[in-house]
C-alpha cells in the first residue's frame, strides 16, 4: 500500500515563502523513484488545479503559468520525498495542496495520477 503524507503547510504573509514536502512509505519507496511526481491545489469553491509535476529522475520540471517563475518542484529520490518550494506567495495561493504520484498521461491532468496524500493547507493573507 502507498501513502503520501504532506507538510510544511501554514498560515504566512504576501510576500513570504514556503516549503511543502510530500513523503512516501509503505510500497511507495519501491514506486517513488519510477514514476512522476505532482503537486496540485484546491481552493474553496474551486476545482483542484495542476500545479506542477517533475520527472521521475528529477530532471525536468513542469508548471501552471500561474505559479511559473515562483514556485519550484525538487525530489530526492535516496529519501523518498518531493518538495514544493513556494516563493512571492500570493493571497490567491491559498488551497490546500496535494502531492501525487503520475501513474500514465497528460501531467496536468487529475486522472493522469495513481496516489494522492491528504493535503496541507496553505493560507496567505494579504
């Protein structure tokens, strides 16, 4: 069985930065380092949304325009953990956000991944 578990959520200002992780265990470790790692977002009242994915060895990232620039996807594959490095945030950032595991298909698609972790909330107050 794989389980996700993320951290490193919290309440910050505009402006502030942040560092999410996203750890597996269980068979995840066996998974971790074959396949694609996302991380997507939800916000009250919204549909969750892509926020980037980076390849299974590490070596190309991808992101949503919206956070292109600010935001940066990093793994480690010896420690099983994916990281969310989250700068400039913005009011607009708040969600709670969610790592994944890239099963096949479109990066930015929801139904592209396998495994999800139960999120971690992030609030930035302007």
């Amino acid at each position: 069985q794989v389980r996700l578990v993320e951290s490193g959520g919290g309440a910050v200002q505009a402006g502030s930065s942040l560092k999410l992780s996203c750890a597996g265990s269980g068979s995840y470790a066996r998974i971790f380092s074959n396949n694609a790692m996302g991380w997507f977002r939800q916000a009250p009242g919204k549909e969750r949304e892509h926020v980037g994915t980076i390849s299974y060895r590490g070596g190309s990232t991808y992101y949503a325009d919206s956070v292109k620039d600010r935001f940066v996807i990093s793994r480690d594959n010896a420690k099983n953990v994916v990281y969310l490095t989250m700068d400039s945030l913005k009011p607009e950032d708040t969600a709670v956000y969610y790592c994944a595991v890239h099963r096949s298909g479109t990066y930015g698609v929801q139904s592209s991944y396998n495994y999800w972790g139960q999120g971690t909330q992030v609030t930035v107050s302007s």
